[in-house]
C-alpha cells in the first residue's frame, strides 16, 4: 500500500478528479520513442515490466500495443498510488499481462530482482525522496535491466502563445510545485548509488511534432493540470478566460484550417535510458 507520505499533496489533491478528462486529452507517445527504448533493453523477452505512475494507462496502452513491444512482454507491474487515477486506467486497460497495483517510487510490491525494465512516463518529477526512489529501483531491476524516464506534452517553448497558455497555468502553482522542466529529476545521476550501479552512458533523445487542436482542446488541457485541476470553479474560469484571450490574439500560432478554428499545438517528448551494469 502507498503511504500518503511519500506521495506528492499536490499530485493526490490535482489527480483526484478529472480523471477521465485527463485520459481523453493528454498526450501520447510517439511510436520512435518506444522504439528507442525497445532497442536499449537487450533481453528479448518475455520481458518483466514494471511502470511506476501509470496514471490513467496512456503510456501503458501505448507499450502494450506498440509492433516492438507487444510480443515482448511477459507482464506489466502497472503502479499508481492515486485511486482515482487507478479506477480510470481499469476501465481502459484489460490486457491479463497487467497487473495494477497500489504503489509510489519507493515501494512499488515488486520482487527483488525480478524486473527488465522499469519504466516511468510524465511522472518522475513528482518523486518526493530521489535517493529512496533508486534504492527500489536497484532491488527490483535485473542486471543489464534499463531504466526508462520519458516525459510528454506541449513544447512551450517553441510559439509565444503556447508559451503564454503555460504560463497562465504555472501562475497557480507554489514555487515549491513539482515540474519537469526544472530538471531537478536529473540530482537521480549524481547519486553516489546510481554512478556505481548504472552504466556510464545515458541514452537520451528528443522528438518534436504538431496535432491540429481547436481552442476547446486547449482548454480541456489546461484543465487537467494537476494546479488547475485542484482549484476552485469560480478560479478555472479565470484561467480559462486568460487563455482564451492568448488564443484569440494567437501570436505564432500556426493555422491547420482557420475556417474550421484548427491550429498546430506543438509536441515534445523526451526520453532517457539507462541501463544497470
């Protein structure tokens, strides 16, 4: 069972609810990266997998049916301490090699030894206590096991309204609040135990992409941010108002069809990979 302490407050309080939301609007995982990680675990299979974070399934379903992984695996560890987050990845998840269990970074009901790969999706950054978070890893990963962190959403970076759209939302957090774009999750590679346990070489790439969205897809986004999530209604609507007006001015937007209210929202995935001696 998880302990409430070693979960994130804002990740219980933000994840809550808006459940299924989250699970019809967040990003997926491009295909390439997927791949990228297949290429970097050397065991062919059946492959032991355990997903920490799993959150409503989209990396999940992703791996399962992916042409590179979906023979390989032998079972998936699907571990999410939210029970809402848990209830919604049941309803969309059914394949019999998962196994969703009650759990965080450092206590994830895996066996010791027992795991090739270990993988977290759009999650790390929430981990409370890093060095305790590595001790499990080292317990449950084989040797030669690959420890996969990847991370997907909207490259803020690239287009001033996005950019705008982002900051609207991080405007509601402390300056405490957890965001992977900090890096602070990269203080795992500088651990004393990882640079003895883990390969010298850190795999990591980059991948970039559009959708075409309409404004009420951007809103819906915006929504399921776990600052935005956990407000109160009379507050979202000021976000979604300030949002609103970032669309209507659209600075670097790019248009899809303008006639139907389509734009480009640009995509960023990335991943890093390494692999335990």
């Amino acid at each position: 069972m998880s302990s409430s302490s070693s979960v994130h407050p804002e990740s219980q309080a933000g994840f809550a609810k808006n459940t299924e939301l989250y699970n019809q609007v967040r990003s997926g995982y491009p295909v390439e990266a997927l791949s990228l990680l297949r290429k970097a675990v050397s065991n062919k299979g059946p492959l032991d997998v355990v997903e920490i974070g799993v959150g409503t399934g989209i990396f999940t379903r992703g791996l399962l049916t992916h042409p590179d992984w979906a023979t390989a695996i032998g079972t998936l560890r699907a571990v999410e301490p939210n029970e809402g987050m848990r209830e919604t990845f049941e309803k969309h998840t059914t394949d019999p090699r998962v196994v969703l269990a009650d759990g965080t970074f450092e206590a994830t009901g895996a066996e010791s030894g027992s795991t090739d790969v270990i993988a977290i999706a759009t999650a790390f950054h929430w981990c409370l206590d890093i060095p305790a978070a590595l001790t499990e890893f080292l317990r449950i990963l084989k040797p030669n096991g690959v420890l996969c962190l990847i991370w997907t959403g909207q490259d803020s970076d690239c287009t001033p309204w996005l950019k705008q759209v982002v900051s609207i939302a991080e405007a509601r957090e402390n300056a405490a609040s957890p965001n992977a774009r900090t890096e602070k999750w990269r203080d795992l590679f500088s651990l004393p135990a990882y640079t003895e346990s883990f390969s010298e070489t850190l795999e990591e790439q980059v991948f970039r992409w559009g959708i075409p969205v309409k404004a009420e897809d951007v809103f819906n986004k915006v929504l399921t941010a776990s600052r935005v999530s956990a407000l109160p209604e009379q507050e979202k609507e000021v976000v979604l108002r300030d949002v609103r007006a970032v669309l209507d001015k659209g600075e670097g937007m790019v248009w899809v069809d303008e006639q139907q209210g389509k734009f480009e929202l640009p995509q960023m995935c990335r991943v890093v990979i390494s692999k335990r001696k």
